[in-house]
C-alpha cells in the first residue's frame, strides 16, 4: 500500500505508541517532527482514510474513537495487502518460492522455528 509522507509519519507514531490512540494524541508528537503546522483536522483526514484503507483499525473510546495498527510493521501491511487482493494465489505463490530456493527454504524454517519458541 503505498502511502504518502504524512500517512507514513501517523502509522510510525501509532506503532511506537504499542496501543490504540486519539487523534489529538498522533497530533501531538507529529507537531515536534515536522516543518509544517498540522492541522487537527489534517490529521483526523488522514486516520480516517488509513482506518477506511486497512491500516488502522477504528474504535469508539467515550464520544470520539482511538486507533491502531491492524499489522505490526509496514511488511505485515503488505503482506495483508496482497492477501487481500489476491487471496489463495498469493498464498500459493508463498508456499512454492521454498521448493526452487534454497535460501527461501531455509529463511522459511528459522522463521517457523522461530514461532514455534515463541
């Protein structure tokens, strides 16, 4: 999913946070990071096109909504991303890289290990 540099900037502050949060909360630490004044408004723009995209899941928190990540990290994203739009076939695909590669056959097997100490 390709983002513009603002919406980059709100899905970096949103993964430091580790939790869901208000618009004025993503607001706040973008106001010190970046040249240009924000606009609250500018900022609600952005979550909610990112909520209505995928990348932010959107909640009633009192009488306004908070928001977080629906992945952990721009691969996890992507990842959502094509599974989204090409379902079995990209799965597919996923499965069959390790049989012709080598590196991608043993990546694979670290990676379950991985998950299996976890």
């Amino acid at each position: 999913m390709a983002r513009g540099t603002l919406e980059s900037d709100v899905m970096d502050v949103l993964w430091r946070a580790k939790r869901p949060l208000p618009v004025r909360a993503v607001l706040d630490p973008l106001k010190s990071t970046r040249p240009e004044q924000l606009a609250y408004t500018t900022v609600m723009t952005v979550v909610s096109r990112l909520a209505d995209k995928g990348a932010l899941e959107r909640t009633r928190h009192g009488r306004g909504f908070v928001y977080a990540p629906t992945a952990e990290d721009e691969a996890g994203l992507a990842v959502r991303e094509v599974l989204r739009r090409y379902g079995d076939a990209a799965v597919a695909h996923f499965v069959s890289v390790p049989a012709t590669d080598p590196k991608a056959k043993e990546r694979l097997r670290r990676l379950l290990e991985q998950r299996e100490e976890a």
